[in-house]
C-alpha cells in the first residue's frame, strides 16, 4: 500500500511538473511572438498626394481685412484647411506636414471651405488685421484625422483702404477733396486733403493741395504708362520702382495714377468715369491705399 501510495505521489508530482513546463513554454512563445512583431518593420507612413497642397493663393486687401483664396484639387478625405496669416515667414521654416504646437492658423475652428464648392475656388474672409503691417499668408489642407499637408505657396499682403470715389470739382462741395489716411472726404483746402480734382480748356487734372496755397499737403503724382486689370498694374508698380514727381497730371478714363502723399504712403488710382459740365463736373476714380511708407504694397 506504501509502495502505491507514493507511484501515485510521485505521478501526480510529474503530471504537475508537465504541465508547469507547458505553460513555461507556452509564455515562451507568446513573449517570442511578441518580440517579433514589435521588431518587424514599421508601417508605412500615410501617403499625402501632393494634389492636397492649396494652390495659387492670392489675397486681396482692404481696410483691415483680407481675403484670401486659393483652389484645392484634393480628392482624399478632408476636414478642410488652416489658413496662416503671420508676421514672419513660416513656410521656409516649416515646409513640412508638421508644426510647432506654438503656431496657430488664423481661423478657429478649421475653416470648411466656402459655400460655392463648384468653382473650384476657396473665399477666407479675416478681420481685426492692422493697416501696414506686412502679413505672410500660407493655407494647409487639414485631414479628417488632423494632420497636415505641406503648405502653399506663401504671399505677402498689406491691407489698406480701398474703394470707389466721386471727387467734385474744387471748391464746389464738401466732397472735393479726399484724405487716403482717414479714408474720408474733406474739402479741397483742408489741411488733411491728399488731392482735388481740376477742369479747364476741355482737359480733366488731379493736383497736390500744395497747388491752390503752399501750406498745404505736397502730395506727388504720376500717370503710369500700364494698362489692364488693378491685379496686373499693381504687380509692375510693386516691381518697377517707378517714382511720382509731378505736382499735377492731366487725366482720362481708363488712366492709372501713382500717388504719393506727404507722408511717402503711396496710393494707386484708376479713373473710371469723368462726368457732368462745369461746376458739376466731376471725376470717378478707384483707388487702393497702402500705408506703408516707400513701399507699394497693392
């Protein structure tokens, strides 16, 4: 009975000494499995189409605000985009898909894109920007999980006041003079007024203030000899280096005008429309401001 008692023991113990020894080898394997596949080789990152990088970013300007655009040709799955608007550069510095969390888009949230998705143009409105500050503008596409595309090309822009006039001839109403600074009309002889409008002998002439009385703004002016869109004249001006001079230059409708006032704050004028006879003539012009001393930012 002794004899069998302890067989039995002694199977029990080696049954269990099996079965120790199988879990042994089966945490083995498992641990062995583990180890390989975190070894393996790394997946492959997301591959971003470069379709995905907005493209032809233009801005245009006005009195504090920007609009900015630009066409998107991506076909993967998108939130929308980020649109940068800086004081300094960022897109040398950053010219891959991630950014510093320091770096913030101008829009909060991630702007959707527009409401006329068929024109295959973006519309991003922004305010509250400062007039003469040059801002550097650049757009990401935002992925439906949050990551970046590469940026766009990067523009410089300053805003500044825009818009259509009347001016009438001088001394003939209380809009015959305009400041481009306080972006208002005042009479031709105040002391704000940048310009007034003067007809004689069948001819129409933009003048300095400095003209009817010496104490006065000594704004300068120059017929430009571009034509074509505000877009295109602006690009020669902001190239050219071309300079205003002249005191008083004659005009027509279609005529472009560089003007500069006392300040070196240059403004770019496009007459449309001279009208009405005598003390009711008057001249309507576009006009773009920058204020930015010497520097014709359009």
């Amino acid at each position: 009975m002794k004899t069998t008692s302890l067989l039995i023991a002694n199977n029990s113990n080696n049954n269990l000494s099996f079965r120790l020894l199988c879990f042994s080898l089966l945490i083995a394997v498992c641990s062995l499995s583990f180890i390989l596949l975190s070894c393996g080789p790394p997946k492959a990152p997301k591959e971003i189409s470069s379709m995905c990088v907005p493209q032809d970013v233009q801005v245009e300007v006005n009195d504090g605000t920007m609009t900015v655009m630009f066409k998107d040709n991506c076909t993967q799955m998108k939130s929308g985009y980020n649109i940068y608007i800086s004081r300094t550069p960022l897109v040398k510095q950053y010219p891959g898909t991630e950014l510093p969390a320091t770096i913030k888009p101008f829009n909060h949230p991630v702007f959707p894109g527009d409401t006329d998705p068929t024109d295959g143009i973006e519309h991003y409105n922004a305010e509250g920007l400062e007039n003469g500050v040059v801002y550097y503008v650049s757009v990401r596409t935002v992925f439906s999980d949050r990551t970046l595309s590469k940026p766009s090309t990067e523009v410089t822009a300053v805003c500044g006041p825009r818009g259509e006039i009347e001016l009438s001839m001088r001394y003939t109403s209380e809009t015959d003079g305009f400041s481009f600074a306080e972006n208002k009309f005042v009479r031709a002889d105040n002391v704000k007024n940048d310009v007034y409008f003067f007809s004689k002998n069948g001819k129409n002439f933009l003048v300095s203030p400095d003209k009817l009385d010496g104490f006065l703004r000594k704004s300068k002016l120059h017929v430009l000899p571009y034509k074509g869109s505000f877009r295109e004249v602006a690009a020669k001006i902001n190239s050219s280096g071309i300079s205003a001079t002249e005191q008083q230059v004659t005009i027509t409708p279609g005529t472009w005008v560089l003007l500069v006032t006392e300040e070196q704050y240059p403004a770019l004028l496009k007459i449309l429309e001279i009208s009405g006879t005598a003390k009711k003539r008057q001249v309507k012009f576009f006009y773009a401001f920058s204020p930015r001393k010497n520097a014709p930012f359009f």
